[in-house]
C-alpha cells in the first residue's frame, strides 16, 4: 500500500484542513482541545490530520452549523461509536447463531439416517436414542432434564 493510499495516515496540515473545508483554523484547534477530533503531532508539535479525521471534520463542521455545541458534537460521537460496536458484535452473534444452526442441522441429519438403518449403524458416535444432542445440551454436558439453561 502506497502512503498516500492509507486513509489513517495523518499528513495534512491545520492550514490545509482550514482551506479544503472553508473553516477557521481556531476552530480545528478548539475540536482538538475539546476532544471532538485529535489529530495526530508532528514531531515538531503540529497537528496533522487524516483524510479519516478530515471526513470527521466535515462532518463535525455540519453539525456545528446545525447549531450543535461541541460537547454534544463529542457525544454524538461517541454514540455512533458504540451503535457501530454493537452492530458489529450482534453480527458476530448472528453468525455464530446461524452456524450453529448448520451444525444443528447436519447432526439431524446425521441422527435421522442412523436411526433409518437402524440401531448400531452410526456405531459409537454417541447418536443413539438417549444420547443425541438434544439430551446433551450445551458442550455435551448431559442438561437433559434440569429445567431452563440446564439448570435444576
């Protein structure tokens, strides 16, 4: 990947910020000490921005103009961080569900072709009547019977 190709690297300057969004450079500076938008330093001190950070600018800036303090801009922010957290951890739930849904599925499957060739024909695979899945609960931790989330 090129430099110029990461959207993290931060290398524009307050002043160019300031131009490509026609806003005052005093108003970055107060995004940075408000804790809005924290721009990487140079080594020499100065700020520097991304094209990540300065998408967040603009959109800061918007908001702004909507008459949005600096504080709420912050914690609008921070909000959508963690709306974007949680989308992305219920999709990992999701995906996991469906996969052990498939799992679910395919052992089914597997215990309803062993019980059509009759008894023994899975051999010791634990699939016979009493010791399927279903009776095994979570882990194959025998939950058979003990009421809700195998507890009893």
């Amino acid at each position: 990947m090129l430099p110029f190709d990461d959207e993290n690297l931060p290398i524009f300057t307050v002043g160019q910020v300031a131009q490509m969004l026609e806003v005052q450079q005093a108003f970055l500076r107060r995004l940075d000490e408000f804790g809005v938008v924290c721009p990487s330093r140079s080594a020499g001190g100065q700020r520097r921005y991304s094209r990540t950070e300065v998408t967040v600018v603009r959109y800061v800036a918007q908001l702004a103009d909507e008459g949005m303090t600096l504080a709420a801009i912050r914690r609008v922010l921070e909000l959508e961080h963690q709306v974007a957290r949680l989308v992305a951890e219920r999709d990992a739930l999701l995906d996991a569900l469906a996969e052990r849904d498939r799992m679910l599925l395919a052992l089914t499957r597997l215990e309803s072709q062993g019980a059509a060739a009759g008894p023994g024909a899975l051999g010791d695979a634990g699939l016979r009547a009493g010791q399927g899945p279903a009776s095994q609960g979570p882990a194959g931790h025998g939950s058979a019977g003990r009421g809700p989330a195998g507890r009893g």
